[in-house]
C-alpha cells in the first residue's frame, strides 16, 4: 500500500472519529462553494440568449418577426433582431400596411402590437404590458401558452398572465385595459414563457388603441416560403424594418450575439473575488486543520516513531484537506447548483425576473469546486509543516507543541 493511500485512510478514520470538528470544517469549505455555485447558476438560468428568446417572439410556428420604424431608411439591427437605428430625418412617411409587409417577405404575415400601458387593477390602476394578436391563428399559437379558459375570440375580450390574478383580476371578470378604453372581459389564463411574472394583457390585434407617445409601431409574424436568412434580414433592413429571424438565431454562430468579453476591470474584481474566497475559506478552515493536529498529536508521533518520515507527516494532514476539503466542494456545488434553481423557480415569478430552462454553468461550477479544494488543501499546510516539524520524544512525554 503506498504512503498516500495510507494516509487518506488514517485522515478517512480520524473525520470519523471527529465528528463534530469534521463536519465544521466541511461547513466552512462547503459554504463560500455553496454561495457562488448558486449566485452562478441564478445568473445563467435568469441571462437570456437569443435563442431562449425565440418561444416568447416568435413561438414554435413563425420563421420571423417583422417590426415596422417610423420611417423607410435604412435600419440597423443586431443580429437578433432585438432593437434597431434609424435616422429619424424628413417628413414621416404613412406607416407600414400588411400588405406592404407581404410584398417585402412574400410569405404569409399575422400582425401584432406589444406595448406598455395602464389598467384599472382592484388594488390601483397600474403598468401593465399589452399584446395584441390573434393567438387562435396558427401562426400565433404557442406564442402565450393557454393555462386556464380560452384565448380572446372577440375586441372585448381579453387573456391576461398569472401575476395579474395575483393582483385580483378574476377569470370571467372584467378589466379596464387603457384609462380610456372600456372594461373587457377576461376569458382566459396565458403564460409568458420566459417571465413567468409578468403582468401581460393579450387582446385581438387592433382591440386596444395605446395611449400617445407609447405605441412603437406594428409587427408581423412571418411564415415565408425559405428560411429568413441573414442576407435577407439586411435586404429588409434596407427597406427600412427589423427583423428577428430564427434561422440567424438559431444558426451556428448565434452564440456570439450574446458573449461579451470580459474587460480588464471584471478581471481585476474577478482575482479579488477569488483572493477573497481563497483567504476567507483559509482563515477558517485554518485553525480547525491546527486544533485537529493537537488532538493528534501522539497518533501522529506514534507514525514517526514507527518509521514515518515528515514527508509521512505532512501527507497525513494534507489528506485531511484533500479529503474533507473535495467532499464539501462537491457537497457545495451540488447544493449550490440546487439552490440556484430553486430560487429562481419562486423568485422569478414574485419579482418578474426573465427565467429560461435549468441552465447550470458546468465548467464554472467545477472551477469553483476545484477552488474550495486548493482553499482546503492550502489551509491545511501549516498544520502539515507543524506535524512534521514535532519532535516524538517530546510529545510523548507531554512536553511538546502539540500536547
């Protein structure tokens, strides 16, 4: 048997025998891994890409969405189509017409609007966000999942999303969407698949005329007879619309529409953090390596007296580190990567924060595991140089450091 195996065995016997002083170092290891596995996971599952997008734009039918400008110059997008730039120079021309918009994709077009506005809430009147659109319609189902009722068959009637039962709308009751519009009926429960707390109103396209200053043009979902590719979306563009196009999301390279590099300030705070964990976890878990060496002392000095060397030692206390130090990183990992996804289950939708599928950061929550290991082995390295450094003799007799 190799001296390092023996040595994870004596350390594998001795947290054991300890505990208590075991499961405190574990704890103060585990915790800082814990912390930042689910503030990491949070953040991945609640940061949207392009694509995680593409169900509450497009749902599962349109192959893009159409978005008229004011004016009919060029437009520049970003690749996923999520805002655009215009001069807004010259007389403003007549908006953009259904069928212009056909002409343009040559494919089949359900208009909409999406808009911001108020509603006449039992608590108030409050902010609300509209969408109207014809969900019945192929091309729009999936867009707002169907929970509870039916979707709006007529101009007076109306679907609105969890939060707003929340706030005492009541299904078969009515709201008034608008301070001048009237009060429409509520037929059914929709889901926002990406904000699960949202306060949305889906009405029939044209139901609702927004208040002034906030409408932003209409939209189109497009089904067209070819993929929108990212050549078409500039010929589009040029003509003076944004486009999101799934084929250009859901291409190959859409993953760098959302990777940001990291600028060197996030790298400096980034080494901080880490300086920080690294020394807080040492700091801690330090003096609970130490006080394990006095109460091991003879066992330790009995390995010496046997033959060990201080190489023999120093690995014994280091497979302390390496032992309790990798099972609470991998306790705290995997606790943390829960934890994450757990709060964002039930925070995400008190606080209408965006939210995709369970996303862990694999890669991430491994380096962060890996560094609650070096945490733990580096505050296990006085212990070890002061295990190797006892004299047998004194110790057995009650005269040494450790006794």
């Amino acid at each position: 048997m190799s001296a390092f195996r023996a040595a994870l065995r004596i350390s594998r016997r001795d947290a054991a025998r300890a505990k208590g002083r075991s499961a405190l170092i574990m704890v103060m290891i585990g915790l800082p891994v814990l912390l930042i596995t689910g503030l990491l996971t949070l953040s991945q599952t609640t940061k949207l890409s392009a694509r995680d997008e593409l169900p509450s734009l497009l749902g599962p039918v349109a192959d893009a969405a159409v978005y008229a400008h004011l004016r009919r110059t060029l437009v520049t997008q970003d690749p996923a189509g999520r805002y655009g730039d215009q001069q807004q120079t010259g007389a403003r021309p007549p908006g953009w017409t259904t069928a212009e918009i056909t002409a343009l994709t040559g494919g089949r077009l359900l208009p909409f609007h999406q808009y911001t506005t108020g509603a006449r809430l039992p608590g108030g009147f409050g902010r609300v966000e509209l969408l109207e659109i014809d969900l019945r319609d192929p091309l729009g189902s999936g867009l707002r999942p169907l929970v509870r009722g039916r979707h709006p068959a007529t101009p007076q009637e109306i679907a609105v999303t969890p939060a707003l039962l929340d706030a005492g709308v009541t299904v078969g009751g009515t709201l008034q969407v608008a301070r001048s519009g009237e009060p429409k009926r509520v037929v059914g429960v929709v889901e926002h698949p990406n904000r699960p707390g949202i306060s949305e109103v889906v009405a029939l396209y044209d139901s609702v005329r927004p208040p002034d200053g906030t409408w932003r043009g209409p939209g189109w979902l497009a089904d067209t007879p070819a993929p929108v590719t990212w050549e078409e979306v500039k010929r589009l563009n040029r003509a003076g619309v944004r486009v999101a196009s799934r084929a250009v999301v859901e291409s190959p390279r859409a993953d760098a529409f959302d990777a940001a590099p990291i600028r060197p300030d996030q790298r400096l705070w980034l080494a901080i953090a880490v300086l920080l964990v690294v020394t807080q976890t040492v700091l801690l878990a330090g003096p609970a390596f130490a006080v394990g060496l006095r109460r091991r002392a003879r066992e330790l000095v009995t390995v010496a007296a046997q033959g060990g060397s201080p190489r023999h030692l120093r690995t014994i206390v280091l497979a302390d580190g390496l032992l309790l130090g990798g099972a609470a990183a991998l306790i705290g990992a995997g606790l943390g990567a829960g934890t994450g996804l757990a709060v964002v289950s039930v925070v995400a939708r008190q606080l209408d924060w965006t939210s995709g599928s369970p996303d862990i950061p694999w890669w991430q929550v491994l380096g962060v595991a890996a560094l609650g290991l070096v945490s733990a082995l580096v505050a296990a390295v006085a212990p070890a140089v002061g295990a190797a450094r006892q004299s047998p003799a004194q110790v057995l007799a009650g005269r040494g450091e450790g006794a």
